[in-house]
C-alpha cells in the first residue's frame, strides 16, 4: 500500500519514470507531487524518495537506521547491504562522518535507477557493488557501521534469520562498531526471529519500533560495548538543525532485546 506521506489529493497522480523486468522480476520507478518510489513486484514500495531533497529521510524506519550510526561516535566506513533508492546510504554520507562507503546490491537495474531517476549522487566515497549480499560479505571490507536492509517483493530476505549470515556481519564490524538491521515486527511487538536473535547477540543488543511496524535492532561489535545514551542524544542533537527534524522520539523509543 502506498504511503502518501504530505502528498494532497490534487497531487496522487501517479506518473510512471520507468519499468525494467530482471531475473527477480519487475523494478519500477513512479513519481508522485514531489515524491518518487522504488517498487519491486506488484505495486511493493521499497523506497521513497523527496525529489526536493533526496537525503531526507521520510520515514522513521529509515531515521532510526540513521540514528542508529550515531551510536558510533565518529565513524569513518560503513556498509550498507541492500541499497534501493539509495536514501539511506545518502544520508548517512551527509550527515555522519563518512569516509569510505561500500553497497552491495543484489539487481544491477536498481543502481542505475537510483541514480538516473530517484537522486542518488556519484559520491566519490561511495563503492557499489552488485551480487547476493550472502555471497559477497566475506570480500567486503571491515567497517564501523554495518547497514543489513534486505528486502525483496515478498519481505525481507531468508538472511534476516540466517544464523551464519547475521553472525557473520557482526564479525566484520570494527572495534566499537555497530550493526544496525531493518527487522520486520511480529504482532506480539517484538522483531521477527527474536529467539534466534537472542540467542545469537546473546539478548546484547538494542530495538526501536517504529510507527511503520518494523523494529531497528542495534548490536554491537561485542559484548563490552554498550550503549552510550547520553553520548547519542549529543549527537543527534547537534545535527537536528541539518536534518530538518527531531531523534529525540525514536531515541526514547529505544529499548534494552525483547
């Protein structure tokens, strides 16, 4: 189902930008008032995007992810698995400290898309790779914040609960890194796969639901690492004026593993 976000009712026309069929299925582009969408599938949003601005970041899902890399105090390499539109990795190359940046991507349309039609830049820091993120991990570069955000028409990829895969993750984080996952909630309010999460992260991680019914799990690179709340608050206030909007709800949202 479409989110209309600020969109009026004059402004609903949906235009499509653009259409490829791949071996996973249909890409397609749609723009809407002043907002484009990424959507795989029948009619499965993947990504919006603010035309007007392309590293806003629309919904709190995404600002919670977000929020998440500023549990690093200064990070410097971050790898986004799954990129979509791309508005997460360009925010995240705006307003936290960034210097090398990796994406791996699993459909080669979806790069190219971004960048022709929903506004992601050729930032020098940013290296996209395409292929199954599962595949790739082990060829990818240690970094500060790891970004798993994999989903496909149907929900979120099987390595969201794959054990291997989501350790795996955690062991290429750098000292005091973070791995920040887009988890799917269950009705019972918790993310999807919780025994197997706290059993894996040994319950040493952190969860902020979210309006749009995900949850934002926060594990870090060990077990010493804690969350430094107080170091968080800092920090995302001091970007809130760059940012055009408030972390301070989703960091009162945040809560110790269901």
């Amino acid at each position: 189902m479409r989110h209309w976000l600020g969109v009026s009712e004059v402004d609903k026309q949906e235009v499509l930008l653009a259409e490829v069929n791949d071996a996973f299925g249909l890409i397609r582009v749609l723009e809407v008032g002043d907002y484009r969408f990424l959507e795989f599938g029948a009619a499965v949003e993947q990504s919006c995007v603010f035309t007007r601005d392309p590293s806003w970041l629309e919904y709190d899902y995404t600002r919670a992810m977000l929020m998440g890399g500023l549990m690093h105090e200064a990070p410097d390499t971050a790898l986004f698995l799954g990129l979509g539109a791309g508005t997460l990795t360009q925010a995240c190359l705006e307003f936290l400290p960034l210097e090398d940046v990796e994406a791996i991507e699993l459909r080669p349309d979806v790069p190219e898309l971004a960048m022709r039609y929903l506004g992601l830049q050729n930032d020098s820091r940013l290296y996209i790779r395409v292929g199954d993120a599962v595949e790739l991990l082990d060829s990818a570069e240690t970094a500060d914040l790891i970004y798993v955000d994999l989903y496909t028409d149907l929900g979120p990829a099987a390595a969201h609960l794959a054990w291997r895969f989501l350790e795996r993750c955690q062991q290429k984080l750098n000292p005091d890194g973070w791995l920040i996952i887009n988890q799917w909630g269950t009705d019972e309010d918790k993310p999807l796969g919780a025994a197997l999460l706290r059993g894996l992260f040994h319950r040493h991680y952190w969860e902020c639901p979210v309006k749009e019914g995900n949850i934002v799990l926060f594990v870090p690179a060990d077990l010493e690492q804690t969350l430094d709340e107080e170091g968080l608050r800092e920090r995302a206030t001091a970007i809130a004026p760059r940012l055009g909007y408030s972390l301070d709800s989703l960091i009162n949202a945040i809560r110790p593993a269901s």
